[in-house]
C-alpha cells in the first residue's frame, strides 16, 4: 500500500495531499492508510504537515521515481486515478463551505491535468471545467467563463460528443451569464441544459433539477415571470421527491418560487 502511495504522490503535485483525497484515488479507506503512511514517514520516505491529516513525498524521492517509473508506461492507472480524483472533486464543487479543501488540493488537479492531456481529452475537458468552480465561489465571474468556455471549446472542436459534460458546462454557464447580466445567453445555455439532462437523465433527476433552476432564473431576469415560476416549479418538486424538504437544493428552489411569485406580484405566496 505504501508503494501505491508513492506511486500516487509521485505523479501528483509537489505539495502535499490530503488524506481524503488520498484514500479516494487508492480506492480504499482513510483508516486503511494509516500504518502505510506511517511507515512512509518513519522511513523517511514521506512528510506528513503538522497539525493536519496531509503527507508530501520527499521531493529527490519524487524525481527519482518519475524516471524509474515513466507514467507513459501505465496509461490504464494514469486514466483511473484522474477518474478518481474528478469525481473526488465533483462531490465538493457546489457548496461554499468546500471551498477550502477543493481549494487546498488544485495543484493536484492541475498535474493531472497536464498527465492526461496527451492520452484522454474527455478528462482533460473535465478537470479545466472544475477550476470553474473556485472563482465562480469567490464573485470572479469572468475568470469561471474563460474555464468554462475553454472546455467547451475544445469539447466542440473534437468532434466527439460527451452529453453529460456539455449539460454540465451549459448549466454553469447559464448561472455565469446571468451573473454577469448576460441573461439572453444564460437563457440560451439554460434551455439547452435542460434538453440535454432530461434526455440523459430523465425529468426525475437532481441534475436536471438544476438545470431548470438555473434557466428559470433567466427567465425572470428578462422579464418573464411566468415562464420562471413554471421552471422553478419543476425544480422543487423534483428536488423535494429527491432530497428531501430539510436541503440546500429544496431551499434553493423554494426562494427562486418565491422570488417570482414576487415578480408577479403575488406576495402572499411568496
């Protein structure tokens, strides 16, 4: 196992990782690392950062390796571990209080980022999408565009087709426009989402949920308060069905209902 760790740290970012991400690409649990990454310390082959649950490889022991044991011998492991490591990723893009770990691990997403870039563009697409998702955090609306359009664009010029990923970048960039008051464009991407994820998903989805969310917020910023309402609708029965009454999704919907209840002038239900 410890070597399996080295082989992991050694492709990854000079810096540290943390033992979440970690226990994610091995396929194994955190508790199942301990004795390992403890040996790789007492060996000196690792450096774990004080006061926290993340562990470095000794940097001459990182060169070393990367000679002794060229990644383009091993481009299955090399796929595996970046399939890992975005859905790692995936999983915390959404919410807020995430924001630091994802933060805290992108220099590994971007040494994956250039691992695959000769051998797998759908991967390489996917990991330029999720750097989206820290300056969409932080109010940096325009630098999430450049992310979200450079996959995109490369996705277009391959000529291949990735459903699942063009409605997730469509969605983002739905809510992106309308951040940056460019909400005939959010509403263009938004109806597409929409098409996209209920053809792959199914009306009954949490992803598609969202996409409905999204583009009723479109509609109401242009004026259509109707056709807003009807969207927002959708999503929270969905999500209610879901997730439940007591989540963030839920609570999401119930405020865009409400705020075109209020564009409709209908404050009772709103």
């Amino acid at each position: 196992l410890l070597k399996d760790i080295l082989d992991v740290l050694t492709w990854s970012g000079p810096g540290a990782m943390g033992i979440s991400l970690l226990s994610e690409l091995l396929a194994t649990s955190e508790t199942n690392l301990t004795n390992a990454l403890g040996l790789g310390v007492a060996l000196r082959l690792l450096q774990k950062v004080p006061g926290s649950q993340a562990y470095a490889i000794h940097q001459l022991v990182r060169d070393i390796r990367r000679e002794e044991v060229p990644l383009g011998t091993h481009p299955e492991w090399a796929s595996a571990m970046a399939e890992r490591l975005i859905a790692w990723f995936q999983r915390l893009k959404r919410n807020f209080a995430d924001l630091p770990r994802f933060e805290s691990e992108m220099d590994h997403l971007r040494a994956w980022l250039g691992n695959v870039a000769g051998q797998s563009p759908r991967l390489r697409w996917r990991l330029i999408w999720l750097q989206a998702y820290p300056p969409f955090h932080r109010g940096k609306y325009k630098e999430s565009s450049n992310f979200l359009l450079q996959a995109r664009g490369l996705l277009a010029d391959s000529g291949e087709e990735d459903a699942e990923l063009e409605g997730n970048l469509l969605t983002d960039l739905c809510t992106i426009y309308a951040q940056l008051g460019e909400y005939a464009e959010a509403k263009e991407c938004g109806v597409l989402a929409v098409e996209i994820r209920t053809e792959l998903f199914g009306e009954k989805h949490v992803e598609t949920a969202m996409s409905l969310n999204n583009v009723g917020a479109a509609f109401r910023a242009l004026g259509d308060a109707k056709t807003a309402l009807e969207y927002h609708l959708r999503a929270l029965a969905i999500w209610q069905e879901l997730q439940g009454e007591k989540h963030i999704d839920t609570a999401l919907a119930l405020d865009n209902v409400s705020g075109s209840y209020r564009s409709l002038g209908d404050m009772t239900l709103a």
